[in-house]
C-alpha cells in the first residue's frame, strides 16, 4: 500500500473537520487514512491551528 504523505497544514485542517462537527470514521473514509492515524495525529497536532 502507499503511503500517503500530509503536510502539517493539511493535518490540522483534517482534524479541525471533527472539531465542526463530523464522524470520525467519515473524515478517515474520505482522507484514506485509519482511525489509529487520526487519533496519533489528534494526540501530537490537537492544539495546532493552521495558518
């Protein structure tokens, strides 16, 4: 499988979609990634906010 690689900005937007409200399993469906990426994402970018 390839890994996809995300910049940090693109992480932070990834992970403010849940903060507005949606499913983290849709937001995984549609990015390709896992639920385990999302949360290790979450618990090192959490309080990041993109510029």
């Amino acid at each position: 499988m390839k890994r996809k690689n995300f910049s940090e900005a693109q992480i932070v937007s990834i992970l403010q979609m849940q903060e507005s409200g949606r499913s983290v399993k849709e937001i995984c469906r549609e990015h390709g990634i896992s639920d385990a990426t999302f949360y290790n994402w979450k618990a090192k970018y959490g309080g990041m906010e993109s510029q």
